[in-house]
C-alpha cells in the first residue's frame, strides 16, 4: 500500500478535484484506493456524494477517539472508498494538544489497520497545521498541486521547507513525487514562466539529498474547465458527470502517468525458462502466391476511401484538377462514337461590328517646335487644339484612397 498526500498550503489550486477525480480514475482501472478527507470543510465528502448521518464515524473519530480506520470508511463504488470529514475536525487541533507524538496519530492508525487498498489518497487542508503534519507523517509521497501563477510559486516554496523538516525528524521515507498544474492555460505566457521556474528549480536539485530531487512535473496539465466546478454540486466526479469533457480526459491522462510514476515496477522473473521456439518443417518453402490481376503492386495505391489515407512518404500520385499534362501522347477517340454531320456542328459565331470609336483615328502628333522664339501663349493654344488622347473622353478622376495602403481605413 502506498500513501500519498496532495497538499499545497494555498487554496482553491485543485487538491480536492484531484483526489477525487484522480480516485476515480485509478477506481475505474481496478486499483483499490481509499481517499481521506482530512480537511474540516469536508469538500471531498460533498464532491462524492456522501452524506455523513450523525452517529457514523468520520475521520475525526479516528484521531480523537481511536476509532479504527477500517471501520470509517464508506465504499462510493467498486474499488473506491472514503473516509469522510465533519465541521468537528476544526477542534482535533485543540484536542490533540497534549497528546504525545500528536502529529503521528494518523500514522499509527494507519499502520495498526490492515487496510486492502493499493494507494491511500490523503486530501490535505490548505495550510501548514497538525492536520497537514500528520498527513506528512503517514505519507510516503507528496503529491503538489500547483496553479502558475506567482502566489502558487511562494505557496511551494514554504511547503518544501515543511517536508524538508519533516523528513529530518518525523518521517525519513517521506519525499516529493512531482507537481501537477491545475486550471493551467496555455495561452499564457506566465503559465510558461511559472512552470520553467519549478522546472529549473526541481532540475538543480538532482543528486543532492532532498526530499525533491526525484521529483517531476507532470506532462498532463488539467486545463480550466468549468465542468469540474459543475460536478461537485451534483455530487459526482467529472467521468459521471460530463465523462467527454476536457477536465475528464486530463484527469483519465493523468492517471496513467500516476500509475507510471507511483506504482512499483513488476518484478521481473529472471529465471523463468525461455519460451520455446518452433522449428519450421524440412522441405522446400512454399512458393508466393501469385498477385491478383486487380491487385497493384504497391501497397501505398490503396483509395483512401477504404480508411487508408496516405502518408507523407507516399503522396497521392493523382493529376492536379485542370492541369494539362503536355507530355502525354495523344489519346485516340473511342471507334464506337457516331461521325459527327455538318448539321450537328454549331454555326460559326460572326464577330461583332465594330463600334464607331474603333475606326477614330489617334491623332498625329504635334510637330515639334523648331523655333526658341515661340511663345507660351502659342505653345497652350496649340496645346488647346489637341483632342483628348483616349478618344475624346474626360480623363477618369482617381478614387479618394489612391495615395493611401489598400484597403481604406
């Protein structure tokens, strides 16, 4: 059995969507996962659905009363349970005052509790108490939402501190498993920021002896979708509540690459005999089968109208629509078509009659002037005389945005 916290002392960065939603998702591939609902508001109870009467055992029984483990935890479907939360837990803080070891009372129960569970998904309240220590203490991972944004980077970086300090003196075996972005967007250029500074940060960290320096980012993202905000009012998880929505399919990606980093390598049978192999029967090897006459030659010819498309290796050999292939010989006319008669062909198309403009001769040139002593007077009233040069219209004024970038503004 493997115990992870989801914790960030900030709120509202995804930690109660992720257990749920991530619960589920583990659920629904056989994995038997029971999530603790160690926060006082109780969101992960509500998300699920369940309705905690008054004399049932809540997770506050367990650390206040010793109540077992075990017996508090109420199954939300196959493979999933829970062990739900009330207003009450806000005063296990005070009551646990003067307990001895009072941040591992949690880890204590879950150790005396033979629990059939394959990963113990701990939702943590967004601060730094006891609460969140015992959570630490029963832990053998962190698991760290993040939003990228700035506030999220100051939240992480106090939350390091805390299982830096925990791991020295409480839990040795405890360490950072990675980070996941929630309500992340793309679009963003300081999502892109945010996540090269974890990046940068987790990557200076390899080799040293922090609890983080096996750490990953998570290459799934949970994108904002305002469908997980809508199923914890339903109570529901996002694959019962819009199973084809975004924040569905990001959580079912997410799953995967959680049970690629938590779950434990299968261990390899190194002494299992090899399997063995066939020997092929003595005698000539059967002649290939002749090709169909309908058949191509080459594979790639296959219409893609049969769920084949092409690809980029093998483009489509088909001509371009319209475009005349001059290197192709002649192709002779069918000999079954009729001869065309003279009655079939069309009647020749008799060209226009010329408008008057068309027999408008351009008008000579003016005779260039020989004699300096020519006026300017006669120069304009020589010019006067001339007809237009486009066949005595009016030059076609220039529209208004001739001088200007087309189109007009």
């Amino acid at each position: 059995m493997k115990t992870i916290a989801v914790t960030n002392q900030k709120g509202g960065v995804g930690k109660t969507t992720t257990v749920a939603n991530l619960g589920a998702a583990l659920a629904a591939r056989g994995h038997d996962v029971c999530l603790i609902d160690l926060d006082a508001q109780s969101q992960l109870t509500l998300h699920l659905g369940v309705d905690v009467p008054a004399e049932a055992r809540t997770v506050y029984d367990v650390l206040t009363r010793g109540a077992d483990l075990r017996s508090a935890a109420v199954t939300v479907r196959d493979h999933l349970a829970v062990v739900p939360a009330e207003p009450d837990l806000a005063a296990a803080e005070m009551e646990l005052v003067g307990t001895v070891g009072r941040e591992q009372v949690l880890a204590d129960r879950l150790a005396g509790a033979d629990l059939p569970y394959e990963f113990v998904l701990i939702d943590c309240p967004p601060s730094l108490g006891l609460l969140t220590l015992n959570a630490l203490s029963a832990a053998d991972e962190v698991l760290i939402p993040l939003q990228a944004h700035f506030f999220g980077l100051q939240g992480l970086s106090g939350l390091l501190e805390t299982v830096s300090l925990v791991r020295q003196r409480i839990n040795t075996r405890l360490r950072v498993g990675g980070v996941m972005f929630c309500m992340f967007d793309r679009r963003t250029r300081l999502a892109g920021e945010v996540v090269s500074d974890v990046a940068e940060f987790l990557a200076s960290a390899r080799g040293t002896d922090a609890p983080w320096a096996e750490a990953r980012i998570f290459q799934t993202a949970i994108r904002r979708n305002v469908k997980l905000a809508e199923c914890p009012s339903y109570g529901k998880t996002i694959f019962d509540y819009e199973p084809q929505s975004h924040g569905a399919q990001d959580y079912d990606a997410l799953a995967d690459e959680f049970l690629a980093c938590f779950s434990p390598p299968a261990a390899a049978t190194e002494d299992a005999p090899p399997a063995p192999v066939e020997e092929a029967p003595a005698g000539p090897a059967p002649a290939a089968p002749e090709p169909d006459a309908m058949e191509t030659s080459d594979a790639s010819e296959t219409s893609p109208a049969y769920g084949q498309a092409r690809t980029p290796e093998q483009p489509d050999a088909s001509p371009v629509p319209f475009a005349p292939d001059h290197d192709a010989a002649p192709v002779d006319a069918p000999s079954d078509l009729p001869a065309a008669s003279p009655s079939d062909l069309p009647a020749p198309v008799e060209p226009a009659p010329a408008s008057p403009r068309d027999d408008v001769h351009p008008p000579a040139a003016p005779e260039p002037v020989e004699d300096a002593s020519v006026t300017s007077a006669a120069v304009e009233t020589h010019a006067d005389e001339l007809p237009p040069s486009d066949g005595g219209q009016p030059p076609t004024p220039s529209p208004p945005w001739s001088d200007s970038p087309w189109p007009p503004r």
